[in-house]
C-alpha cells in the first residue's frame, strides 16, 4: 500500500501550480457580469498550456492520478480554458482509434477540440441529438461516436463563468471512428467522473484557503474572527471535508488505473457521490466566514461557488451516482 | 387563539385586493433594479401604493401613515406576495427612526417625502471595517457651528445609487465610549463630497454601493434627536426591519416552492422518492415559517427577530438547495433560480450574521454566559 502522490507527481502539482496561477492572474470576473473576462484563453494562455504540454497529457503515457493532479490544480485557480474538455475529448477519440496525426494536432493546440456530452451532461453523448459541446470555450470541432465532426454554435447560457458549454452546429467533416466497446466506454465514464472530482477538490481546497486566510486577517470585535469558536468550527468542518474528499480522489484515479472497468466506475461514483455535495458546501460556507465581501461579484468566491456546481453537475450530481449505487448495494427487494 | 383574521383586518385585506386589482397589471412586468428603466418603474410603484395609503400605514396619521398596528403591515406584504406584485418599499425602520426620535420641523421636512415615496432614502450603517461589529463604525460628524463636516466610507448601502436622502449612523462624540458616541443624521445625497461607487453582487443585483464622505456639511438641524443616542436608534430599528416584513418574504418563498410543486406535480420536473419528500418538507417549513412569523407580529418578545431570521435562513437556505436538486443539470444551464440561490446565501450574511444571530439568542434569550 502506497496512498498519496510520488516525488515525480508532486513535483508535476508545483508547475502546474505555477502556470494555473499565472493563467488565473489573466482572467478576472471584473466588477459585473458585463465586465467579466472571457473564458476563451488568449493566444498567449493558449500557448502557454500548449508548451506546458497539458493538451497532449493525456495522449501520452500519463495514469489517470497524473491527470487528476493537473486537474485539481485547474479547479484550485479557477482557470478558465477548456483543458478538461480537451482531455475528455481526445481521450475519447484515441479510444475510437483516431489517426495520429489528429491526435498529435490536439495535442499541440492546433485542433481545439470539446467533448460531446448528453445535454445532461451525465455522460458522454451517444448521439449529436440532443447533446452539447462541455467546457468549449474557443474550441472548433466536437465529433459524435460515429466520427462526424460538428461545427460549434453560440455558448449556452450557464452558471459557469469560467468554462462554457455551446450548442452542436451542423457537420463539418468525418473521421473513421469505431465503437470503442463496453469496456472503454465505462473506463470513459470513469475518467469524465475522476476529473470532475479533481476539478471539486481543488475549487474547494481554494475556498477553504481563502476563507483561513480571511479569517487570520479581518478583525471584528478587536479580534481576527478566526479566533471566534464560531468561525473556527466551521472551518475545522470544512477541512474534514477537503480531506475525506482527497482520499475519495486518490481511490477513485488509483482505480481508473488499476481495476476493471466496472469497478472503476463504482468507484468513480462512489467518490463523485462524496465529494459533489461536500465541495459545494464549502464553497458555501467560505462565503459564509467571507461576510458581505464574499457576496459581491468582484470577489472568487462566487466564481468557485458557480464553478463547483458546474463540476457537480459534470457525469451526474450525488443524486445520479447514488441512484446508481443503490441498484448496486441493495439490489430490488425490500423496495 | 385565534389565526383567521379579525373583522377589520379582513376587511382592510379586501379593500387592499381590488385595489391591486384595478392598479397591479400596469406594474406586474418591468420592475426591479437591473435597469434605470426598472428602476424607474419600481419608484412609480412606490408613489402608487403610496398614494393609494398603503406604505407605512403603522406610522401616525399626523406624519402620513394611518396608525394601525404592524399586523396592517405584514397584510400588506402578504398580499403583495400572494399577488406578485413587487414588493413594497423597504421605508418602514427609516420612517420609524425618523417618527420615534427626531424632532417636530425635522419630521415635518423629511417625513412627508419618505412616506409619499416622492424621496428615495438609503441606510447607511455598514462600513468597510464594521460589519459584525457595527458599533467600532469610523464615519466620523466634527461640529462646526450650526454644522457637521462628515468624513468616512459606508459600504453595501442598498439603493444608494438612487437615493435623495441617507439616513447616516456616525461617530459624532469622539469622548464617549463606542456606544454612547454614535449619532444618526439625515443627509442629502446631493451634498458636495459625496461619491457613490455601485457594487455589484454575485448574482449580478445592482442594489448596492459603497459611499464615501469627504468633507460633507449637513445642517445640525438634520440630526435625529440628540446626538449620541445613535446606537439607541439603530435598535429600534432593527426590530422594524424584519417583522411585518417577514410575511411578504415568506410569500415570495411560497411561490418558489409553489412553481417547484408544480413541476414536480406535471411531470416537467423528474423527482425519485426522496427528492419528493424533501419538497413536501419544504411545504411543511413554510407552512411553519407562516405561522411563526405571524405569531411574532402580535407575541413579539424582544428577539423574536433573531430567532426569526435564523429561521428563515435555514428554510430558504433549504428550499434553495432542494430547487437545484430538482432543477438537476438544468441548475447550472441557465435556471433564473441559480441567481435567487445565490441570494439565499447571502441570507445568513445580511442583517447581522448567522453567527451573531446564534449568539444574541444564546445569550440574551437562553441567558447562557458572554465567552
Ligand atoms: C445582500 C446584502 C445586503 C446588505 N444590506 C445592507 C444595508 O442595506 N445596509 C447596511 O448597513 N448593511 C448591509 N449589509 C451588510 C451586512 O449587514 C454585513 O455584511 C453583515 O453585518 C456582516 O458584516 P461583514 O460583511 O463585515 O462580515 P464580518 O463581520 O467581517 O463577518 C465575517 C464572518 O465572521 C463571523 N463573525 C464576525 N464576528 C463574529 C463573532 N463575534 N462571533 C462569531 N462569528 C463572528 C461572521 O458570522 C462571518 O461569518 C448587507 C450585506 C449583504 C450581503
């Protein structure tokens, strides 16, 4: 037994640290929404994650556990460009036996792709029909399991405002993709899942931080408030939860790469189930010990409050996962 | 015991409904705070309710209310609720403050516009340092003559940004212990070194804004009674904030749980077993919540209002949470109800926080010892 990230990946976590911070710094929500930065990133973000080699990440050599520590960085400040999406999509299509040269295009940020997912976003779409392109700001192309490849419309209004989800324009081309089979599919499941627990721990840890950092500095009553029990109770919580969430993470990634599918997708669930409803809690509760100043729309809070539901939402919420586990532990009697 | 109404309450809930009858439709689209045309619209509908008798109507008949008592009040925001119409104007503390304490040529000056909503005021209690801890607020009033010269920053003044007059908590005896040297003085928002800088929240509501005083002269003759009973004032106050008040907004709350039934009861909405229940056991907090805050109006001990606001915060907080979860995925695409979430947390926030409401009830209620 070996839980928690080797010297290689912690060392990974510190430069994406680095260049996630240095991304969230170009992006600001401004003093309205209609003074918000974009969430397309600049050519200059944009070629910042290429050379860091975050798009080609996957299609390397990487285990799910590298991927969930970018990730998590992702979540942890916020960034607002479409490398989850890029990440889903590409392995999407390297499992439908995509050329290579497709492949290595994503991967260098030529090609910008978005994953196609039900407009319920519990997973990826079967079909164009009555599905979206998730987290596509600024991308160009998503393609349906059969390989046609579709123009994207305008972004769907959502309560995201750092990753945009857009409607599926009409056809623009045709890969020759096959069905990648049961197994695939599930590990697929299993990976938009593990990410979106990534994304929330990290938005969380963020919250959490912030609010610490608040509670040390801001006096009320001649004393920081996070020397009131009040304030400190809420805290201490917050942190069971960040922490209960970081062992729900670790199992769900070390079983995307070590068991088989289904069960990787149980624990996948099982982990999302945890984690979804903890990491808006917290994002709630940091704008609690905030005070007003967590309410205003200059502040992160919101931002990562919006961003964890978006995140909850992604592959199912804690209600979608449970449903499915309850089949799974106590079958059909007694209902 | 009795929860019907009294034959006089009935009859002034009629009179209320045909009139909102006759004059609602012109108003039911349009209002708010979003737009200078909302805006606009939302300040006619002050002047019409108020010109038709209903604002303030607790206040004496002398200062233009009609001297009932607050459950008039909380009939009216009821019945605003119940017919969707916008809410009344947020005045009834200001006109409170100004009718309890200031004397007979101020009311005289001020009091007419207020409650014939021809004015429109702000309250400008928070600062940026004093927000919890209200009473360490640093505005400072120095005597000058038959002046004061105002210095200071107030912040999350709601309505500032279109606000004539502002009702101004400040530190004016700069000898006196912090309590005792707060004063409330009415200033014109015109007057020079005033700036207003707009906040915006995070469900992009645009009520708000920071004020900021440099150097402001108001007349002496603009203070509310004497100086240094600020802190007195601003008491009383709170106990006109919510009350009557609380009834309109557990009407607004009945709607939103009324459109989630709804959903649920015509399929719109998908809900599995437990997330049906949950509905219904929002059904029963606002049922419950009704009749608390009615309990309040005519058994009001002294905090009720804290006990009240930590009952709202955790039902509102709670029908939120159960919206979204019925709203599913659709909560995060684009659902008006994702912004009145947003709002709900700010709920436990406002008007003195979930924290400092536990804490007045803990010690002044339960008696348990200060920390
Ligand atoms: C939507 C909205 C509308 C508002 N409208 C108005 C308005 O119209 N007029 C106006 O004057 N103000 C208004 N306010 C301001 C509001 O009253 C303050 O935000 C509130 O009093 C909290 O103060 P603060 O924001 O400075 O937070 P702080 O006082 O800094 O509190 C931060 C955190 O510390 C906790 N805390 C502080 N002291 C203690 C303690 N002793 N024990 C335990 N915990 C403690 C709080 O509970 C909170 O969790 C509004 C605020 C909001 C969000």
């Amino acid at each position: 037994m070996e839980i928690g990230l080797d010297q290689d990946q912690r060392a990974f976590a510190e430069v994406c640290a680095k260049l996630a911070a240095e991304l969230a710094t170009r992006w600001s929500p401004g003093r309205g929404p209609d003074d918000t930065s974009p969430a397309e990133p600049d050519e200059v973000a944009w070629s910042r994650i290429v050379a860091a080699g975050w798009l080609a990440i996957g299609l390397d050599e990487a285990s799910v556990v590298d991927l969930t520590v970018l990730v998590e960085q992702l979540g942890y400040h916020t960034v607002p460009a479409p490398v989850i999406g890029t990440l889903l999509a590409a392995e999407r299509l390297r499992l439908g036996g995509a050329g290579q040269d497709l492949l290595d295009a994503i991967g260098g940020g030529e090609v910008r792709v978005a994953p196609l997912l039900r407009r319920d976003l519990t997973d990826y779409a079967g079909t164009a029909a009555d599905a979206v392109a998730w987290d596509s700001a600024g991308a160009e192309v998503t393609h349906s399991p059969d390989g046609t490849g579709h123009h994207l419309g305008d972004p769907l209004p959502g309560a995201d405002l750092t990753r945009r989800t857009r409607a599926v324009g009409p056809a623009a081309g045709h890969l020759a993709l096959t069905d990648p089979g049961t197994e695939d599919r599930l590990r697929l499941t299993a990976l938009g899942l593990t990410l979106a627990t990534a994304d929330l721990l990290g938005v969380m840890r963020a919250a959490l931080d912030d609010a610490v950092e608040h509670a040390r500095n801001r006096t009320q009553f001649g004393a920081p408030i996070g020397s009131f029990q009040a304030v400190q109770q809420l805290a201490a919580d917050c942190l069971v939860s960040v922490e209960a969430s970081r062992s729900a993470l670790f199992h769900s990634a070390w079983a995307a790469d070590a068991l088989p599918a289904d069960e990787a997708v149980a624990a996948a669930r099982t982990a999302k189930a945890f984690v979804a409803p903890a990491a808006v809690e917290v994002c709630e509760t940091a704008i609690q010990l905030l005070g007003g100043i967590g309410m205003t729309w200059e502040s992160r809070a919101h931002v990562r409050l919006r961003r964890a539901h978006a995140s909850r939402a992604l592959f199912g919420d804690e209600h979608h996962q449970l449903r499915h586990l309850t089949g799974r532990l106590l079958g059909e009697n007694g209902r | 015991m009795d929860f019907a109404d009294t034959p006089e309450v009935a009859r002034f809930r009629a009179g209320l409904r045909a009139w909102l009858a006759g004059h609602l439709d012109e108003y039911r689209h349009g209002t708010g705070y979003h737009s200078d045309a909302a805006l606009a619209a939302t300040l006619r509908w002050h002047r019409a309710l108020a010109g038709a008798g209903y604002v303030a109507v607790s206040l004496p008949a002398e200062y233009g209310g009609r001297g009932l008592p607050d459950v008039y009040e909380a009939v009216i925001n009821e019945e605003l609720a119940r017919a969707q119409a916008p809410a009344a104007p947020p005045i009834g503390h200001i006109a409170h403050a100004i009718a309890d304490f200031a004397g007979d040529e101020l009311k005289t000056r001020v009091l007419p516009g207020l409650l014939g909503c021809t004015s429109s005021w702000c309250q400008g209690f928070s600062e940026p340092g004093a927000g919890s801890d209200l009473a360490s607020l640093t505005t400072t009033g120095r005597r000058e003559g038959d002046e004061y010269v105002v210095d200071g920053q107030k912040i999350w003044t709601s309505g500032a940004m279109w606000a004539d007059w502002c009702l101004l908590l400040l530190r004016t005896e700069a000898d006196q212990p912090r309590h005792r040297g707060l004063s409330m003085l009415v200033v014109d928002m015109t007057s020079a070194g005033i700036e207003r800088r707009e906040i915006t929240l995070a469900n992009g509501s645009r009520e708000f804004a920071e004020v900021f005083f440099d150097g402001v002269r108001v007349p002496a003759a603009n203070l509310v009674g004497q100086a240094g009973i600020g802190w007195r004032i601003a008491m009383h106050m709170l106990t006109y904030e919510r009350g009557p008040a609380d009834m309109g907004w557990v009407g607004r709350l009945g709607h939103v749980l009324a459109a989630a039934v709804e959903d649920v009861r015509t399929g719109r909405c998908a809900a599995d077993e437990p997330l049906r229940r949950r509905l219904v056991a929002c059904a029963v907090n606002i049922d419950v919540l009704r009749w608390q805050v009615a309990r309040s109006l005519v058994d009001r001990a002294g905090v009720a209002a804290s006990v009240d606001k930590l009952l709202t915060t955790r039902i509102e907080q709670e029908l939120f949470r159960v919206v979204g979860d019925l709203a599913g995925t659709g909560f995060v695409q684009g659902d008006d109800r994702f912004d009145e979430y947003l709002w709900s947390r700010a709920q436990s926030i406002y008007g003195g926080t979930q924290q400092i409401q536990r804490q007045i009830v803990a010690q002044r209620v339960l008696g348990l010892p200060r920390g």
